[in-house]
C-alpha cells in the first residue's frame, strides 16, 4: 500500500491524504501517520506556543493559512502579532526579520519558494550569515528561513530549482533538508530553537505524504540535531547518500536492488551544512562503493561536495569505484510531464547507476 | 543669531564663578524644515544649555579629529581595505543622539566611525578595529565597516540592506512593547534603493516605530544627486510617510527634528522621514580624492561657512556661552584622546591565528573547519 501511495505521488498530484490521521493523546499505545504537512504545522504551533519571541512572517502565511497550507490554523491561534503576512517584497521582508532577530526575536521567515529567496538572498548572506563573525561573537542572528526548495509538479524552470548547493557554499548558515515527517517535525523545532540562521529546505510534493511517526518523536521536546545523518536501511554493497525526496526513491531502488540480491545501505542526510561526512565514510569503509543522489543541478553541488569529501578522507582508499552522482539534469526544467519526468532522477536511473558502480 | 534673556543672565551671574559670568541657558532660532504630509513641525525656537553647548562641541571635535587621524592612519597604510570617513557630517550623529535614549536603536551604513562613537564605542576601540587589532571593536574581525555596540546595529557594507534590517528592529520593538525606537540611516545614493521602497511600505502598513534618516551629503560616491535621482526631495521619496528636510550642519536643528520625529514614532503614528543636508569633507572613501566630480572651491565654501563645529562654537561664543580658553582645554583633550587611542591602534598586536574560525555560530559546541587544504583541520569555537 506504501509503495502503490508513493507511485501515486509521484506521478505528480499534490494530494492532501485524509487517511489514517489521527492525532495521538494520552499514553501508550501505537505510532499515528502524519503527512509531513502536518508535522511542520505541530512543530511550527508547538515551538510558537513554547517561546513567545517566536513569530512567523511571510506571504500568505496567515489569513490564507499558508499558500501550500503549512501555516494552517496558526493566524486564527495566534492572532496578526504572531503570524504576520507581508506584501511581495522578499528583499524587504527578510531584511526585516533579519533585523528583527538581531534585536532579540526569533523569525521564521517563509519563503514562498525558495526560487523568491533568490530575490532577498543579499539579507540571508551578508546581513544573517556572516553578522555573527563580523561582529566578533557579538551579535548572533536566531533566525529561520523556511519554503518549498526544488522541484514541485509542472510549474516550469523558475520554479523549480533546488537551492541546497548555493545555500551550503556559505559559511555562517546551517542549511536542512528533511525528508519525511519525523524530519520535518525534529528538524524544524531544532532549526527554531538554534540561535543562528538555519536555512530550512522543505519540499512541495513532500508535504502530502504520510509517515509513521513514533510516540516519542510526537513529543513536544522531540528534535533532531542538526549536522547528523541518519541511516534509514542498512546494507553491505554500496551506500546511496541522499536528501529530502530522493531518499525515498533510494529506498525504493533499493527494495527493487534486494530482490536481486543487492543490499543498499541509505542514508538520509537531514543537514547539507554541516554535512555529516563521518557518517558517509563509515558507510562507505563497509561497502565500498558509493552513490549520491539529488534533485539539484550536478555542476557543483552536493554530490560533487561529497565526492570531494570522500577523497579528501579515509573513505577513499576503501572506494572499490569513483563515486557516482545521480542528479537531476543540467537544463531548466521544462513543463511537458514527460520532458519534467525526465529532468529528474526517477528511481529506474538510480537503479542503473547502482549497477554500473557495483560493475553488475 | 541668539536672543539672550536677560533674567537668566543675572541669575547666572550669581552661580558663576566671580571671574566670568557665562550664559546658562540660550534661546536659539534654527532654520525652519521643510515638510512632507506634516501639519506641525519641530520647534524652531530651541533651547541649548551651555552644558549641552559643551557637551555637542566635545563630542564633534572628538570625532573630527578621530577620522582625521584615521586619513593620517591609513595614508601611512596602518589602515587598508575600505575606510569612508564622516568628517563634516558630525553635526547629524550628534544631534540624533542628542535627541534618543541610549535604549532606543539605531542602525546605518558603512560611513559608521561617528555613529559607533556616538552609541558608546570608544575612540580607543574604533580605531584599534580600523587598524585590525584585538583590541578592537569587533576584535579585528570586521574592520571600518563592521562596527558593532548594544544597540547598534552596525556598520553595514551593502548599501540600502540596512534599512530593512532597521524596520526589523523596530518590528521587535514595537512586538515587545518597549516603547522604543529605531533610527534608520541611509545615504543620497541608497535612497534609490528598491528595497527601500519595499520597507517604507511595510513600515507604513505595520506602524513601525522607525525614523529613516537620509543623510544627503550631495554625492554618492562620484555621482552627484541631480545625476542620480529623478526627484532629489529625499524627504518626499517616502511619499505616504510624512517627511522633513534638516539644515544636517546645524546640531540644533537636526536635535530639534530628531525629537519631533521620535515623538510622532512613540506616540504610534508609525514611520516618519528625515532628510538632513550634510556635506563630507573627504572623498567617498580613501580612495577617492573628492575633487573629480566637485570643486575644492565647494568644498572650501561649505568649510568657511557651514562648517557643524564652527557653528556651534561661534553660537557658544558670541553668546558668551564659553570661552575660547574653555574651547581650547576641550581641543586639548580631544587630541590627547585621540593619540593615545592611535597609539594602542598602532602597537596592539593583530587578533591571535587561533582566533580565525572563532565566531562561526553562537551557543554551539565547537566546530572543525576545513583549512586552505584537506590536512588543515581548524577550530572554531562560539
């Protein structure tokens, strides 16, 4: 049923499950599904209620309940101090709240896209990520720029590129990718409660799937640290590093693999910067082989980061072949559903790519 | 030219020293502002104590005479990198200061020397972050213009991002209900700024406890207003945000509209604007020697007759005020300030190499940063 939901999304539609959400009260008992929608939401309620210097400002974040619905509820919770929508003025909005970080409150900054981000991305660099070294330690910016990053469904070359690579180049900013809802969640309620800029990169066609999540990641003091990855399915013959909504499609390539006797060990990095290179090598030192995958560009970006990585440390001399990246291709992305289909990895490259480094 | 009340001169004249009897208190009239959407207007008849008068005379002289020595500084390349210095605008650092709270906030561009004195930064620690030393303001670590004290906001090096930033930090006042303000600076040539525009929006639509100040000193960088903006009424460009224009030269007048324009903020009107026409001496940075776009003879004719300092001390002396001895002693005291801080700017020693990757992230656990070269595992911590 998992994977004929996950075939079903992929093809594209941005669908709102319904099944299976209830919410978990009281003790005991089983782990609920939430979409990852969803979980932002309870984190995004749970860490303004906690800490009243928390507030959320972007466009359509609260009479319209958020243009892709995250912020939902939260205005009529909250009320116009605390959820703020702004004009489309990017630049000027997130300067604003840069500077409302550095004078003592704790924004989150949405970004409707992270293609808009490209208009205020002086303020994320100059004005939120170096301040803190500028100013010798004495002015630290608490700040989160959150959205959808990357491809979404049909919405053509400006809308949909991925931004990990640009935002992870620049030191002073912490930038996260999660992947499902207990990323989202945990994820989330830590990027908020760092007291440095974190860039947050969700993704669109990610907000309506439903995950499991654990009672305990349900709790209201869950989070995930930043800077450590996880290993979502162990395996011996080759590593697949991924982030966001191509871990999933790791995982299928790799349930796909196992029938043929091959055994993926996948990890979901969680945190481009600082990436957890420790957690690639030790993988990579048992099974010798190695592929990235991403949505973005591969021209400098985070498999190229990770291919420098492996090199430059103990992992390399336990690499049986080059490291192969999969990535989405180097065009702007165009709108026919085929020709976007084709943009980007699906999980049948994934599972050649695999094949051609294990020399299968 | 000030009216002197004759029944504060005699009551002076009995709490004076028997040698000289100095007017206490003057009654000044400043040049009228110009207005944008404003039915009343700042005060023209202001009042100065001479304490006051003293107080603004020190504090200009200390910041002339620490940019100078700054030019001197970095001709003698003890300075490097970009250094834009205020020398003839003193009149506006001082005369917004003279009229906000030390709790209020204010942020500016990157001609920032005078602002960082003016907010508490001392002239020892200005310059020693001018010649890159540990003993600097930011450490060493962010030179002329990245300046940072409590309440200041630096410091800023791309122009026109600043305000915005200002617009937060009223944001933040007004969402912790502090009462409080933000001063927000930008120059002649930010004033073009898209999203400048973008704030005064919000500014507007929000309330926002922010003074925007333009401080128009004819030129940005080597292009002179009339060449870069379609309408140089600086105080209009905020169009539904009331607006004044500033004799900037004059510490008085620029006190008197910093304090009207600080009363339309805290009493929840929102935004208001303020031109100050100003003038600087130096080119816009050290390397530019100002005369390719402007005459020395302009230059020369600002100094001669509306130079802030002078003005203020004819105004102090010719309304027997001071004395010119008194004036000299300040002089006096401000030179030897500013040398002493130039000698610890010159010996302090550079900030330590282990200090490099420091200052990366605030309250987190420290960090390996990568090196010029994979082996060059550095440190950073908080």
């Amino acid at each position: 049923m998992a994977s004929s939901l996950r075939s079903f999304l992929r093809s594209g539609k941005n669908v709102v499950l319904v099944l299976g959400r209830r919410r978990f009260h009281g003790s005991g008992s089983a782990a609920v599904q939430v979409t990852v929608r969803d979980a932002l939401n309870q984190a995004l309620d749970e860490e303004l209620e906690r800490d009243e210097r928390v507030f959320l400002m972007g466009e359509e974040v609260a009479q319209y309940d958020g243009a892709y619905k995250v912020s939902r509820g939260l205005w009529k919770k909250y009320g116009d101090k605390r959820i703020i929508d702004t004009p489309i003025s990017e630049m000027g909005f997130a300067g604003i709240a840069v500077g409302a970080a550095m004078a003592g409150l704790r924004p989150i900054c949405e970004f409707m896209t992270f293609n808009f981000s490209m208009q205020a991305i002086d303020q994320v660099i100059n004005s939120a990520a170096k301040t803190y070294y500028m100013s010798a330690g004495q002015q630290p910016v608490p700040i989160v720029f959150r959205g959808p990053n990357g491809a979404s469904a049909g919405v053509a070359a400006q809308h949909s590129q991925c931004f990990a690579a640009w935002y992870a180049h620049c030191p002073g900013l912490k930038v996260v990718s999660p992947w499902n809802s207990e990323d989202a969640r945990g994820l989330l309620k830590s990027a908020i409660r760092d007291d440095n800029p974190v860039v947050f990169l969700e993704n669109e066609l990610m907000y309506g799937v439903s995950f499991e999540m654990t009672e305990e990641s349900q709790s209201k003091d869950f989070t995930i640290p930043i800077g450590k990855a996880k290993v979502e399915r162990q395996g011996s013959h080759v590593t697949l590093v991924s982030h966001s909504r191509y871990v999933g499609h790791c995982l299928d390539a790799a349930a796909v693999l196992a029938k043929e006797g091959i055994e993926c060990e996948v990890i979901n990095l969680r945190t481009i910067r600082p990436m957890d290179v420790e957690s690639i090598e030790a993988s990579v030192m048992k099974t010798n082989h190695l592929v990235t995958v991403e949505g973005g560009w591969p021209q400098f970006g985070v498999g190229a980061e990770i291919c420098a990585r492996v090199m430059e440390g103990p992992a390399f001399n336990y690499l049986d072949a080059p490291v192969t990246r999969v990535t989405g291709v180097d065009i702007p992305m165009p709108y026919a559903k085929t020709l976007e289909e084709h943009s980007l990895p699906q999980v049948k490259d994934i599972i050649f790519s695999v094949k051609k480094t294990l020399n299968i | 030219p000030g009216k002197m009340l004759t029944n504060i001169s005699s009551l002076c004249g009995a709490c004076c020293s028997p040698r000289r009897a100095f007017i206490f208190v003057l009654f000044v009239a400043v040049q009228k502002c110009d207005l944008h959407k404003l039915d009343e207007a700042p005060a023209t008849e202001v009042v100065m104590t001479r304490e006051e008068g003293l107080k603004y005379y020190h504090i200009m002289q200390t910041i002339r005479r620490m940019e100078l020595k700054a030019d001197q500084l970095y001709k003698q390349k003890i300075i490097r990198g970009f250094c834009h210095l205020y020398d003839g605008q003193e009149a506006c650092a001082v005369g917004i200061e003279a009229a906000i709270n030390m709790s209020d906030h204010l942020i500016t561009a990157y001609r920032a020397h005078g602002y960082t004195y003016t907010r508490g930064g001392t002239v020892k620690k200005i310059m020693a972050e001018l010649t890159g030393r540990r003993g600097g303001i930011a450490k060493g670590k962010g030179g002329s213009m990245h300046m940072y004290c409590k309440n200041f906001y630096g410091g800023n090096g791309i122009v026109g991002a600043q305000v915005p930033l200002g617009a937060g930090v009223a944001l933040a006042c007004k969402y912790q209900g502090n009462n409080e303000l933000c001063v927000c600076l930008y120059g002649d040539g930010a004033a073009n700024q898209g999203q400048i525009f973008e704030t005064y929006n919000m500014a507007s639509l929000w309330k926002l406890p922010v003074i925007f100040i333009c401080e128009n000193n004819r030129y940005g960088m080597g292009t002179s207003v009339e060449r870069a903006a379609a309408s140089t009424d600086y105080y209009k460009r905020g169009e539904f945000i009331p607006g004044l224009r500033v004799d900037g030269m004059d510490v008085l007048c620029v006190r008197e509209a910093t304090r009207f324009a600080a009363e339309h903020c805290r009493s929840g009107k929102g935004p208001i604007l303020m031109e100050l026409q100003t003038y600087r001496y130096h080119g816009h940075s050290m390397s530019d020697p100002g005369i390719s776009y402007r005459t020395r003879d302009e230059i020369q004719e600002v100094r001669s007759k509306s130079d802030p300092i002078s003005l203020l001390k004819d105004r102090l002396l010719s309304n027997n005020m001071a004395s010119v001895e008194e004036l000299k002693v300040i002089d006096v005291e401000v030179r030897k300030e500013i040398e002493d801080a130039a000698q610890f700017a010159t010996t302090d020693p550079e900030p330590p190499l282990d200090e490099l990757c420091n200052h990366m992230f605030s309250n987190n656990p420290p960090v390996e940063v990568r090196g010029t070269n994979p082996w060059a595992k550095l440190k950073s911590v908080s």
